[in-house]
C-alpha cells in the first residue's frame, strides 16, 4: 500500500516512467483562476481525480497526477478590471486560495501549477510552430467591435449591450451570452453596444486571425477517437459530445485573440496577439508537467509506456477529445494521447444551480468554515457524484449520509471493533470482557464456517472494487467498499462474540480478529475516498500510514483478502479507539441552509443587516443594574415578541410523507379513480381514492413512491373511504398532470419537511379551519422541476422532491 501521508504539500523525488511498469499519467481539467470553486468544480475535475491517483498508488502503479490553474485569457482581464487590479495581480490571488481550498479537502497532486508559467510559454510556442512549419494553419479575416476611446478589439465579456431576441430586450447582455435569456450571441449582434470599460460605443472593424485547420486533420483525429474510445473505455457522456461536434462538421477553429493577458504570438504579423485560451489551456498540462520534471517529454511523448487518463465536467469535453488531440497530431510527432477521460455530468444546489459568476452555492472556502470534516464533505460528494446524469446537493442529503453511513455503519463497526479489543478484562466496568489492546490468534479460523463464509464475502466484494475501479467507475467502488463494511456488521452480530467470549473464547478471538483485519481493508480501500479517515483509523490500529502490504499485486491477486484474519498479527497492541465520525443534528442542517442560502453578495448584505440590527438592539436594551454593571442584554430573536403558534397556519401543521403504492387498481364504480394501497410506515397501508386514471395509466401507479398527504380528514368516494391524499402537479390547463416523487432511496413513511419550519402536525385537519385551503395555493413546481412551498423545496432525507416535466405547475 502507498504512503497515505499526504498529497504534494512536502515534495518528494521526481517519478518517472519505468518501462515494464504500470505509468499513469492523470490530470484534471485546470479549473480557472478568476473565482473560488465551488463543490460542482471540486467533484467535476480534482477530487474525482485524486481518487484515481491514490487508487492507482495504493494498486503500485508509477502515478503522477498533474493540475494547476487556467490564468490566461478575456475572464482574467475583465475580473481585473472589476477589481482596480492587474491581471497577474488576480491569478496570484486566486492561485494561492484554490491551492488553499485543495490542500484542505486533501488533493494529492504531484503538481500543481500554472499556465502563466515561462514554460507554458515555451511549450505553446514550439507546438505553434510545430503546426505552421506541417501547414495546419490559415490566416482569415474576422469582423470584431473596436473601441476607439481604449484603443483595442473587444473581446466578448468586454462589450454589452441589448439581446436582439425578439420579446428579451435585456440591457446588460453580454458579447457572448445574455444572462436573461440564456441565448447565445456574436458581440456584433447586440443592439447600441458599448465598451464595458469606458461605456462608449464601439464600432466594427476588421482583425486578421491564425486558424487551425480541423478539416484538413480530420482523418487522422477520427482514427484517433475510433481507436481509443474503445480502448480506453470512454464514458457514454463523452462519446455523445464527441461524435456530436463530428457530426456537425469541423471548422477551422481561431487560435489567436486581440488581447494582452495570454501567451504571445511568435509571428511577426501577430505579435500584438496572443493565443486564444482554447488553444493554449490544455497545453497546460503539458507546461506544468515541465515545472515538475525538465525531463516531461519521457511522461508526455511516450505513448508505449504511459497512459494518459483525463477528468473533467462535461462542458469541457470537445475541447480534449477534438481539439486538444488535434493540435498534438498536427505536430508530426509521438505524444502520449489521451487513454479514458472520465466525465461527469452537473452538480446541483438545493433548489437551484452552483454558479460562480452569481455566487451561489457552498464554494470551497465555506466547506472549511463549516467545521465539518473533510472527509465527510468527500465522502458525501463522491457517493453523490453526477457519473451519468446530473445531481443534487442538499444538506439533508450531507446529514443523512453522515449519521446515517459514516457514524452508524461505517464508524459503528470500527469503533465496535476495536473497543471490545481495548477493554481490560480486570476493569470493573468492562463486565469481564476485552483482550487489553493486545490483537488475539485465530487458531483455526479456516475451519471456523462463519469466518471461513464471511471471508469469501470479502474476498468477492474486494475483487468487484477492484473492477470498478479500474473502469473508473468511483462511485460504484465506493459504494462496495461501504457495502463490506456492513457486512462486517452483520458478521458480528451473528457471531454474538459478547457471548462467544463467555462460552467459546477460541471463536471469539477467530472473530475479533476477522473483524481487526477488516477494519484494516476498509482504511485501505477507502483511503482514495476518505484519506483522513484512513490516516485516523491506521493511528487507532497503531500501524503507520507507509505500509507497504496491499490488498493485491499489480496483477489483481486479492486471493488475501479472503482471509482478513491474516492482515494484523497477534500480539500486535493497538492504539486508543475515539469515535470517528460527530452526528449532524438538525438545527446545524438548517443554520447552514440559511447560511448558505442566495448568492454570496445577498450573504453578505444579509450578514450586514443582522450585524447593524444587532448593534442597535444592544444600545436600545442596555440598561444598568444599579451597582454600576450593565445587565445582560437579550439577543435580538429574545427581543421580539413571540407569535401565537396555535393560530398560525404554518406549512409544518401538514403531515406530508414518503408513501410507497403497494397496489393499483380501478374503482369498481367509477371510471376516473384509482383505488390504492399505499404504504406509509404505519403497519398497514392506508387505502387512499385518486382521480388519475385519465393521466397516468394503470401500470405506472404500480410500485412506485409518492408524496401522501396523509392527515386530511378521510372521505367517502363512490363507496370507498379515502384515509389520505396522493399529492400530484398540474400544468395551467390542467391537461397534463404527474406525480410529486421523493427520491428513490427516501425510506418510505419518513416525513417531508420545509426548512425553516418545524413543528408537529395536526393530527387530523379541521376542515373549518381551512388549512389546507390556504397552504395549497402556494404549493407548485419551480423552473428545476422541484416541489415547493412559496419557493422552499419538499424535502426528504435523501434530497427533494421532483415532478418529470412539469414546471410552475399547481401541487394538489
């Protein structure tokens, strides 16, 4: 097993390729420096990719995993400009706190870099160079608005204006994209444009540009894509986009830019440009490998010996399938190609979308703030991480993964483990029990059937992790992993070693040992997930963190781990167990919810206000106490007098839960109603009467978990007491009507909450008191397909609650 002390925080001797060896080369996508990440980039690109990296040094691969900071280009200039700044002023800054935000969340990379390095310099250029002496390069004419008061083309960002989409008519478009309507744009399509930096209207002139001629590589780019997208295993989301831009046609693609923050243009005739960031960002990797080692090109133009395995969001995707490996091809020389990229699709947030230039979301720095370790926020991430289809945060889902896995699966069994180990037998409060720290012999543990039955188990489920990982299939690998963990729960309860240790000590210690050595697997195969856990767990073993006993050869020998009693000798004294994971309470769920609730900016504000109302409050209620103290003030929420809960209709008065239709079928008296049997944690099912029948057919109510609005008063329909209500959406016509669905792991009778309400439900509605009449109206779906009350989301232990298709629609 590799070193699992750290990341590249100490440097150690440089790697190079081994011939006769496994050499991985990993990068993942350099993330741009003009803003702090947020959790969707962290899962998107660096951590997914360190995970890879600490797989591939636990399996004694040669590993090198390689990053840095994208730093050039118009996003750069305009952020400066933003912040009375110089360019290299705001990478510096930015550099230094993404560095920062990974070193916290445990990155392990080799290097971490930047792309406004001189030897990003030289390697762009002599690749540049490569291309115009081969004649992949053209020259062409291009119109770009010009600023005649700044004296330069505009780049897009730099100019706005109004968006000529009919029935838009934003005034603050940019030159790229408007921001109301999401519609793409030419800066030369804006109407009464203007110079974002003196705010005078620019005019269109013409610019000559460098373009790399992708038509005239296509040949040898779709050889390259056929060959290697099979043999690297490529992801469908990958494979899709990919084929997607050849299906369109290549253009020739610009490779130059009228700006001045970027790498220059080695050509007499564009000297006063630089390149276009597209071009000169992936060569990225390349230059920071350089920084690590000047002898790069034994990683880099080694395709015998060196597979190259790539991470990235899904936006990123043809920029290293088409035009990355474009321009290497187009140099006539031997680069190590890109082997499997791994994509992932889009993380949520909540209700919403993470979003950097809006500020919205939980961004790396508010990660470390909260004080929740981070291997929690790993762990939570990569069990959420969005493989083949988008995904959401939510801090009920954190919570419910953390108490839930980590402490009472996970943590349970650990601690469990190596307690019962630690107790002193002659110890009043041990009730006799324990092996005083010292790890017990498993005499005959190959004949002992549980043992011999539990350790092919392991075994088994080790080899699947080994499977998944090597497909680069993360979250699956994970999730066996944690899947052995439980196992190791129920082989201690079936063992009954509390008894075992009074009636047959030889089983019990064949069984405390079993469960010793397992606990060591888990820290092994779950170091790549959860480092610091790893660390912890090694430290309660007392084994140090450089051990070089892995789980499996480089081969995938794991014939060991079918004997887990194997891997922690007798005799061997362990450390001090402390409980590894703290419970998320649910008021800490909420005060981050409204923490980190709006954008950044609206935080801010938010944060002001209180402060200022705080301030005046004191001053108000200070008063003395008559022996020259002051007397301690009341808190502002003290202050305010309190509303009558009773009279209140509050959302919290609804007893919405997880409901499960364990059958379906057709009113025997009336046409347009289901009869269901509905499951909803109570015993029984509740029989609940649905007009749906003209919506959704009869085979789609079958198995299914719903939304049940399960303490209205019951009714009589045609016959049939209804003892509850199926909560579906509407569109504005009422033509078209679906269910409200929890997730699919929700555990079925939990109850839906509202953050920010609390409180029990009525037990049954008063109809007098029209409840549910007055909730209702403000009960519809967002724009995300999200259930929601006045814009707050139906939530469950394992995230919201959604609707396929139907946005703004009316929930009843």
């Amino acid at each position: 097993m590799a070193d699992l002390s750290g990341g590249d925080s100490d440097r150690k001797a440089v790697k190079l390729p081994v011939e006769g060896n496994r050499n991985i080369l990993i990068t993942s996508a350099l993330p741009y420096v003009n803003n702090v990440p947020h959790l969707g980039n962290i899962i998107g690109s660096v951590l997914s990719a360190d995970v890879f990296a600490r797989y591939c040094r636990l399996r004694g691969f040669n590993t090198i995993y390689i990053c840095g900071t994208d730093e050039y280009g118009t996003a750069t200039e305009t952020k400066a400009m933003e912040d009375n700044s110089t360019p290299q002023q705001i990478c510096d800054k930015y550099h230094t706190i993404h560095k920062e935000v990974y070193k916290w969340f445990n990155i392990s990379f080799d290097e971490f870099g930047r792309t406004s390095s001189p030897q990003q310099t030289e390697v762009c250029q002599a690749i540049f160079k490569k291309l115009l002496d081969n004649n992949w390069l053209s020259e062409n004419t291009m119109q770009q608005l010009y600023c005649d008061t700044c004296k330069r083309f505009l780049a897009d960002r730099l100019v706005e204006g109004t968006c000529p989409t009919l029935g838009c008519n934003y005034d603050s478009a940019r030159g790229d994209q408007c921001e109301k309507c999401g519609k793409l744009l030419n800066p030369t399509e804006l109407q009464d444009p203007r110079c974002k930096v003196c705010q005078n209207k620019p005019h269109i002139r013409d610019t000559n540009h460098l373009f790399l001629e992708l038509p005239l590589l296509k040949d040898k780019l779709e050889e390259y894509i056929q060959q290697m997208s099979v043999a690297g295993s490529w992801s469908q989301n990958a494979i899709q986009s990919t084929y997607a831009w050849l299906k369109e046609g290549l253009k020739p693609r610009c490779i130059t830019r009228d700006l001045k923050w970027g790498v220059p243009v080695p050509h007499e005739k564009f000297k006063d440009k630089v390149f276009y960031v597209w071009f000169d960002a992936p060569i990225g990797y390349v230059s920071i490998t350089s920084c690590y080692t000047s002898e790069w090109e034994k990683w880099w133009k080694n395709p015998e010996n060196v597979e190259l395995y790539q991470f990235m969001g899904k936006d990123n995707v043809p920029f290293h399938t088409v035009m990355f490996p474009s321009t290497l091809l187009g140099t006539g020389e031997k680069w190590t190609m890109m082997k499997t990229i791994s994509v992932t699709e889009y993380l949520n947030y909540e209700a919403g979308k993470f979003s950097k230039s809006k500020g919205i979301g939980v961004f790396g720095n508010d990660a470390k703030d909260t004080n929740i370790p981070a291997e929690v926020w790993r762990y939570y991430l990569l069990t959420n991480r969005p493989e083949v289809s988008d995904t959401l945060f939510t801090w009920l889902g954190l919570q419910a993964k953390l108490n839930s896995e980590l402490l009472n699966n996970l943590g349970n069994f650990i601690n469990r483990v190596l307690s019962f180990i630690a107790k002193d037998p002659a110890a009043e409060d041990s009730k006799g029990v324990g092996y005083s720290s010292i790890i017990p012999d498993a005499t005959g543990a190959e004949s002992h059937p549980l043992t011999k039955k539990f350790g092919e188990k392991v075994g088994d489920y080790a080899q699947q992790y080994l499977d998944a990982m090597e497909k680069v299939k993360l979250k699956q690998g994970l999730k066996i992993a944690m899947s052995i963990s439980g196992e190791g729960n129920a082989y201690l309860q079936e063992s009954k070693f509390w008894k075992l240790y009074k009636e047959d000590q030889t089983s019990c210690s064949v069984v405390m040992k079993t469960s010793v050595g397992l606990v060591y697997i888990l820290a092994c195969l779950l170091e790549p997930f959860m480092p610091s856990f790893s660390l912890e767990v090694l430290k309660q073993l007392n084994l140090p963190p450089d051990i070089h006993d892995s789980l499996s050869d480089g081969k995938g020998d794991i014939e060991k781990a079918k004997r887990p009693w194997e891997f922690v000798p007798a005799g061997h004294k362990i450390g001090t167990p402390e409980p590894l994971f703290k419970e998320l309470k649910d008021e800490e769920v909420e005060f981050f919810r409204q923490k980190f609730a709006g954008s950044q900016a609206d935080r801010i504000l938010k944060a002001e206000a209180e402060a200022k109302e705080l301030a005046n409050q004191l001053k108000k209620t200070e008063v003395s106490d008559g022996k020259g103290k002051k007397r301690p003030t009341k808190s502002v929420a003290e202050a305010k007098p309190k509303a009558s809960v009773e009279a209140e209709i509050s959302i919290s008065r609804l007893d919405i839960r997880v409901g499960l239709i364990t059958k379906a079928q057709k009113h025997p008296d009336a046409d347009s109603l289901y009869v269901e049997e509905i499951d909803v944690g109570e015993g029984q099912p509740r029989t609940v009467v649905s007009g749906l029948v003209k919506y959704i057919p009869l085979e789609d109510m079958q198995n299914r978990k719903v939304c049940v609005l399960c303490n209205l008063k019951p009714a009589t329909m045609r016959g049939i007491k209804s003892q509850a209500m199926v909560l579906a959406a509407s569109d504005s016509d009422h033509t078209k009507v679906e269910l409200v669905e929890p997730p699919h792991s929700a555990p079925v009778g939990e109850r839906v909450t509202f953050p920010g309400f609390k409180g029990d439900p009525d037990d049954v509605l008063n109809p007098k008191k029209k409840v549910w009449e007055t909730l209702q109206p403000d009960l519809r779906t967002n724009e995300e397909l999200v259930a929601c009350y006045k814009n707050l989301p139906f939530s469950t232990s394992a995230g919201v609650c959604k609707v396929s298709s139907i946005s703004r629609g009316s929930i009843r």
